[in-house]
C-alpha cells in the first residue's frame, strides 16, 4: 500500500470541498452527518459485526437505533448469518448503495463530477436562507477548476 504524506493530501485539495459536498450527499440521500461518516469508516473495514458496529460507533453522536435503521434503509446488509453450533457470528458489510454513494462523494471530492446543480437533479429547492447558500456554495464549487 502507497504511504500518503500529509503535504501530498494538502496538495491534491481533495478535502477542499469535504463540507459542502458531505451536506449536499446528506441532504441528497436523505441520511445524517454522523450516519455518512461512519459508512465512510466501515467502508474502509470491509467486514463488520455487530459488536464491532458498536465499539465504532462511541465517537459518533448518541443514536440508539443507528444499526437497526441503516440495516432497513439498504446502507448496510448481511453478509453471512450466524451459526450458533460452531460459534460464528453474522457479519455484516456496506451495500452496493453505500458503494455507489461514497464512489460519487469521492468523484464529486476529486473533481471528476459535478455536484448536480439542474432543477431537475437537484434535491434542494427550499427558499430557505441556508439552501440558498448552500446552492451558491455548490455553484462555486462546480466552477473550481483547482479541486
């Protein structure tokens, strides 16, 4: 595995945009902060159980019902059921839709894609104060050409 320096992270920009894009990927797929950066780590993990889930998630903000609701919404699944002769339990991995989000939060972060700013694609259309500047955020971010 490459070694990544901090001054070659620094110097590709690819956290530049990191807020801006998480906001809109949340808003977009309709999940939590917190619910993105942990299928961020697990991502990463590869493989998890439940008491794995657990012990990850003490940095995360309070959310009892975290497992259970990212089973149901699709954004983790099981990957093997637990066999309780031979004492191994179920295991769990992220879903083709986390895959599928974090590959286009990656794309959008290194500047392969656009955040999709149209009418039509775009999830936040609210008059409210913070959309409006979120979508000004947006434009200016598609309109980067260093990222």
């Amino acid at each position: 595995m490459k070694t990544i320096k901090a001054s070659d992270l620094r110097d590709s920009n690819v956290l530049k945009h990191y807020r801006i894009v998480r906001r809109w990927a949340c808003r977009n797929y309709g999940i939590k902060d917190a619910d993105l950066e942990l299928l961020l780590f697990l991502d990463c993990q590869g493989f998890f159980s439940k008491k794995d889930f657990k012990l990850d998630t003490y940095a995360y903000s309070w959310d009892n019902n975290r497992f259970s609701r990212l089973l149901k919404e699709g954004w983790i699944v099981l990957w093997r059921r637990g066999n309780k002769s031979d004492s191994k339990g179920s295991l769990y991995k992220v879903s083709l839709k986390t895959t599928q989000l974090l590959t286009r939060v990656y794309r959008i972060l290194t500047g392969e894609e656009d955040i999709p700013s149209s009418a039509r694609q775009n999830v936040i259309k609210s008059k409210a104060y913070t959309d409006r500047m979120l979508q000004v955020a947006i434009k200016r971010i598609n309109n980067d050409k260093e990222r």
